[in-house]
C-alpha cells in the first residue's frame, strides 16, 4: 500500500497538470482565433467604409464597424494578458478582409450586407460552440466567456441587420454567402493552428 500511495498522488498530480496544460491551451486557441476574427472584421468593415461611407448605409456600417474595433482592442489586450502567440496570418487577414469588404460593396449595399450575415453567421456558430466549452469545464474563465458572450450578442445583431437592410436580395445571395462563409470557416481552421 505503501509503494501505491506516491504512485497514485504522482498520476493525480499528471493528470492535474494535464487538465491545465488543456485549459490553457483551449483558452489560447480562443483568444488566437477570436482576435484573428476580430481583426477580419474589423477590415471587412473598413473596405465597406471605403466605398459606401458616403452612402446613406454609411451610419449603420460606421455602427457596426465601431463594435468590431472595440471586439478587436479587447482581444489585443487578452493577447498579452494570457500570454497568447497570435496567429502568423495577421498580415494576410488584414489584407482579405478589407478586399472582401470593399468588393462585396462594389457590388452594391445588399451585397455588402449579405457579406455581413455570412460572416456574423459562421462567428455567431462559432462563439457559440466556445461558450459551450467553457461551459463545460469546471475550470470556466469568467471574464472570457462574459466576453464572447457580449460579442456573440453583438455580431448576431449584426447579422440580423443585414437581413432586415436587404441582404438576401443581393444578386446571387445563397452563392455569395455560402463562399463567404466556406472562407471564414477556413480562416477559424488555420488561425487555430497558426
């Protein structure tokens, strides 16, 4: 019995370290994932503003745009804070969502918008599915998962004002968004590994 007691307190031990090491590493590919997100929205909008600012749709993107810059600045704060390597795409995700902000609003403001509800809908999959996780775990970080939920609300408040601003009256909708949300979708897989 003697020999089984520090055998099993080494294995507790490991198995505590473990849990950790996940907790950590869940909460590191959350904050990676979100501020890359985050960052892609940001732009997105930009490019939108860049062509339809002046436009009678300028306020309501101007709006949307703002909530995305402070979604953005939280996550660059979480970075340090959780010690968290962001991901390597940066400079690309920069680049991709302004050309997709700024094309899909050459294409006219229902294009824009329709931008808009694939977009906040693969985000609003996606913070969903990590509110569960947090959920789940014991260990739940209160201050990130009050977070996403806070952006969670505000992206599905974007996708909802894209669709009463006419987004599924943009020229071959069902083809745009389902591409839009396929590239997002691929954005999520690569910023979590990179």
């Amino acid at each position: 019995m003697k020999t089984l007691k520090p055998l099993l307190f080494r294995s507790l031990h490991n198995l505590n370290i473990r849990s950790t090491y996940s907790t950590k590493a869940k909460i590191d590919e959350m904050i990676r994932v979100n501020h890359a997100g985050e960052l892609g929205a940001d732009q997105i909008y930009a490019g939108q503003m860049s062509i339809l600012g002046g436009t009678s749709k300028g306020p309501l993107i101007q709006h949307m745009w703002e909530q995305e810059k402070k979604h953005r600045q939280k996550f660059e704060e979480l970075i340090p804070k959780y010690r968290t390597r962001p991901t390597v795409m940066v400079p690309i995700w920069n680049v991709a969502g302004f050309i997709l902000g700024a094309s899909t609003a050459l294409m006219g403001e229902k294009a824009a918008m329709a931008c808009t509800v694939a977009v906040e809908t693969v985000i609003v999959e996606h913070y969903n599915d990590q509110i569960r996780t947090l959920l789940d775990n014991p260990e739940t970080n209160k201050e990130l998962l009050e977070t996403i939920k806070q952006f969670r609300d505000e992206e599905q408040e974007h996708h909802d004002t894209g669709i009463q601003e006419g987004a599924e009256q943009a020229p071959f909708y069902s083809t745009l968004t389902e591409i839009i949300k396929i590239g997002c979708k691929g954005a999520i897989a690569i910023s979590k590994v990179i």
